[in-house]
C-alpha cells in the first residue's frame, strides 16, 4: 500500500518583481499572482484573455485556494465551449438550478465523470476538493481521450500516462491525491487548450526552433541589478531542448569561484549551467541569500534562458553547496512541481511547506559542524513528505557518498548520502567540503530523472 501524507498547504514567499530588461513581459493577470511561477501566470493570463477564467468580485484570482469538482469542471467546459441546458437532475447533490449543473450533467452525459453511490443515492460531491489524478481524468475524457481506467487504488495511472505520452504534463510535477490549486488547475486546462489548438509541445521552451540569441546576463529584479554566467551544452541544436541546472555559490565563495570546483561543466557538458550571484557584502566577501526577491531571481533566469535558446522545461534543477544548498533547497520546495530535482553538499531549508514535488540528492558529513546533521535531516524529511515517500531505505550509488535512496517514491526520489569525506584536496580537515565526485553524483542523479 502506498503511504500517503498530508498534503501541506503552499507557504507564501514574499516576491516583488519588476520588469527586467531582456525579457518579454510576462502577464499579471491579478495582483496577487506576484508571487506565482511565471509560467503560471502565463497560463491565468491565456484563459483569462479567452473567456475561460475569471477572478473572484475582489478584484483578485486567490491563486493557492483549492478548487472543488464543480469549479474545476466549469473550467473544463468553458475551455471547451458551452454546454447543454440542464433538463433535469443528473446527480441527487447536484439541483437542475446550481450554476455548475450544466456543467455537471454534461460532464455525466459525456461520460466523463460517474459520481459516488452512497447508499441508495448517487452523488456529485460538488463542493469536494478536487485532486490532481481526478482533475486529470476529467481533462484527459473531455478532451477527447478515449481511455480504459485503471483499478483498485491505482485507477488513475492510465490517465496519468496519457498526459505524459503528450508531453502534456510530466507526472512527477505532481502528487495524484494532492488537491490542485486554482493556478494549478488554470495551467492544466491551458496546457490541453494549446496542445489541441496550438500544437505547442510544454516542456519545449519558447526559444526553441528559434534563432539562438545570447541570454542576457544582467537582470533587474526588483529594482536590483543582479547578474549570472551561464555555461551552455558543448553540443547544442535549437531545436533539441537541453536541460537547465541554476547552481548557487555558498557565504564565502563567489559564482566565478564555485564554477571551477563544483566540477559540473566538466560533468554537465549536455545541459546549459547557470551561476547566479548573490548580494555580497560591500567588501564581495560575504554573500547572502536572503533577499525576499532571490526567488524571482532564479524565476527570471529561467525565464530569461528559455526564451533564448531552447530547454526541456521539464528537466530544470537546482545545485548548492553550503548557503547555496539552503537556497537550492528552498527553491525547490517553493518551486515544487517546477523544479524537477536538487542536489546538494552541506545544507539544509528553513522552508516548510512545498508546493509540489522535487527529487532530492541531499550530501551532508555528520561532522559538518557548518551545517548541522540535524538539519538537513529534518529537511530530507520534508521532501519525503513533499514526495509522498515512505520511511525505509536502502544503499543505492555512489557508495563511496553512504548513500541510501528511500523508497515509494519512483517518480521523485529522495537519496540521502550521509558521506564521511572530511579532507580538502591538499589533506587539510573540512568536514563541510564540498567532496569528490560530487559533481559526477548530481549529474548521473539529473540524468536518471
């Protein structure tokens, strides 16, 4: 039996982004989706300008609220066309007069839904959150799909595997039993409507089949300038899209300077590498990562790279070490459902509440006394619960790391490498370096995904 964990609700991030040079303006569609992921608002702003979607009377959209049934199957219909007139009850909850029974009864007419016997009744359930795997299944049948279901708990896989033979959505964005959320829920319904009308491929970024230009390397977020290096593929075509990994640099230790001994250029020469740099000290020799706008930092590097060359949307991961771990594992949770993986040496996450999946190689020595075992511990078992995973594990590779992957969690596993390298190169004792084939780890960790 699967385990499954409480879901958690999406902690907020304080993000303020402003227009950054280089970039196509990426719609705003309510003021209060300052905070979501580009691509979201992306999707909002598309629905909204085609009549599918609106926000409440306030004037905002309340992008992490959950959607019931009924609301998602609304957005489903008004993304297809009108539905019928009701001419009578199709379910014993649902009243001919509710404003979602024409929504409803289409969906039963058309085979779509079923609804749930209870007792001598057979009910809708309108106000029920809806959950990914059943918004999947509505999505997948209205959009003409024909597919036999599944049984028993895993009834939803068949669906699942549809939206990934389209390049649709990649089933690991996403936990099938967690509810969806409105913005969610929006990208969804907007991936459907451009795969069917558009014929764009999702993961595919808008870069590609385009003339390559150079990603600009200096940003403005949030009035800040802020800067990156970027590392492209040694083999690169416009219209195979590479793999992206945003590497974070640590408190001491600049992007120019973990770009040499992190090792991933030499490792990663299919994937373009980017180094973002944090806001340092008036001396450049301290560095931070806790400015309330790095999050949209890492959003517009995103941005800014898959607008001008082509990447698999699908394959952006994160790395860190030391205070660049901390952050790469906040991106990820924050970014969960984005971000496909992170892979870190010596750090842990203040963040909580992830808002989606992410695979996770987490490296950390037991005497790292800069980053406490106890920490990063605590953050492995975040992402076990962020990944629906169970308790037990075993050894898996590299060996020489100790590491051990956890088990019930195939599409997004957690690999825990409790390493005992405690030597800097020239022999001297650091217990927080960042240790031999680390590098080779990550990448082989990346790839595997």
């Amino acid at each position: 039996m699967h385990k499954r964990f409480a879901w958690a609700v999406f902690a907020t991030v304080i993000i303020s982004l402003l227009p950054t040079s280089g970039l196509s303006a990426v719609p705003l569609p309510f003021p209060d989706m300052e905070q979501s992921w580009y691509g979201y608002r992306d999707s909002v702003s598309y629905l909204q300008k085609k009549g599918s979607i609106s926000g409440y009377s306030d004037g905002l959209f309340h992008p992490k609220d959950t959607v019931n049934r009924a609301e998602f199957l609304k957005l489903v219909f008004r993304s297809r066309g009108t539905p019928e007139p009701v001419t009578g009850e199709c379910f014993a909850d649902v009243p001919a007069d509710a404003w979602f029974a024409p929504f409803v009864c289409a969906a039963k007419r058309r085979g779509i839904i079923r609804g749930y016997d209870v007792g001598s009744r057979t009910l809708f359930k309108p106000e029920q959150p809806i959950v990914f795997a059943e918004a999947v299944k509505m999505a997948v049948l209205a959009y003409g799909s024909e597919i036999s279901e599944g049984s028993g708990e895993y009834w939803y896989k068949p669906y699942v595997a549809d939206l990934d033979r389209q390049h649709i959505l990649r089933s690991s964005s996403y936990i099938p039993w967690a509810p969806i959320s409105r913005e969610r829920a929006a990208d969804l319904i907007a991936r459907f409507v451009r795969h069917t009308e558009d014929r764009i491929i999702a993961n595919h970024s808008p870069g590609c089949g385009k003339t390559e230009r150079n990603a600009a390397t200096t940003l403005t977020v949030g009035g800040v300038e802020r800067s990156y290096l970027l590392t492209k593929p040694a083999r690169y075509e416009s219209t195979t899209p590479a793999p992206l990994i945003i590497a974070f640099h640590g408190r001491t230790n600049s992007n120019e300077q973990v770009r040499k001994y992190f090792g991933l250029d030499r490792s990663a020469d299919g994937y373009f590498i980017a180094y973002p740099a944090a806001i340092s000290n008036a001396a450049y020799t301290s560095f931070s990562w806790s400015d309330p706008r790095d999050i949209a930092f890492f959003d517009v590097i995103v941005q800014e790279i898959a607008e001008s060359t082509c990447i698999d949307m699908d394959r952006i991961f994160v790395a860190g070490h030391s205070l660049g771990a901390w952050f790469s594992n906040t991106v990820a949770c924050v970014r969960g459902g984005v971000v496909r993986a992170s892979a870190t040496v010596g750090g842990s996450t203040t963040q909580k509440n992830c808002a989606g999946p992410s695979a996770a190689l987490i490296l950390n020595n037991p005497k790292d006394a800069s980053s406490s075992h106890t920490a990063p511990a605590a953050m492995r078992d975040i992402r076990l619960q962020a990944n629906a995973c169970g308790g037990r594990s075993n050894s898996t590779d590299p060996e020489a790391l100790s590491c051990m992957l956890y088990e019930d969690c195939p599409e997004n596993p957690v690999v825990w490498c409790p390493h005992t390298i405690d030597t800097e190169r020239d022999g001297t004792y650091y217990p927080h370096v960042w240790p031999k084939g680390a590098a080779e780890a990550m990448v082989k960790f990346f790839d595997g995904l």
